[in-house]
C-alpha cells in the first residue's frame, strides 16, 4: 500500500452527532465515519486483517470498544471518553 492508510468506525447511533465535555469536542460525522453498515463481527474481522497495514485506526462506541476488546485487539482502558462515549485512536508510526 502506498500513501497514509486509515480507518474508522462508530457505532451506528452515534453517527451524525457531537460530544462536547468542557474544552473537548467529539465530532462523529457521517462525512468522516459514515460508509458501508456493517456488523461487529464483520467490523472486528476488517481491523484485524488491516491492523498491521494501517497508519491511524479511529474509533468510537461502546459497543464497538467493548467488541475490539472481547476479541482481544484492543485495551479498553486506554479509551478516553467524552460525555461518557468512549473513543480510542491507534496510531503506527
């Protein structure tokens, strides 16, 4: 691959709104996050075959945290949250 490669995903409800806590903002677009609806399992089998490959994983959602956690490709704890919506980016250098 060439370029910068990068991922995102959200959990579907969370699309189209923002989070403000104190200085924080947490801008869940549909023009940054919104492509193809797919399931959690579909969703954790894409971050695991590209894991390795992509330069910035964003994401944000309970559901989908606790997902990526349960397969063991993510640390919840290293979430932050705001409002109570966590968001975790991963970032290859």
């Amino acid at each position: 691959m060439h370029g910068k490669q990068f991922l995102s995903c959200c959990d579907s409800e969370l699309l189209g709104k923002t989070f403000t806590e104190g200085k924080c903002c947490l801008r869940v677009s549909e023009g940054f996050y919104k492509g193809t609806e797919i399931g959690l399992d579909e969703a954790s089998d894409v971050i695991a075959k590209n894991i390795e490959v992509m330069n910035s994983i964003q994401i944000i959602g309970e559901h989908i945290i606790n997902h990526l956690h349960a397969c063991e490709l993510i640390s919840k704890e290293g979430a932050r949250r705001t409002c109570n919506v966590p968001h975790l980016i991963l970032v290859r250098t």
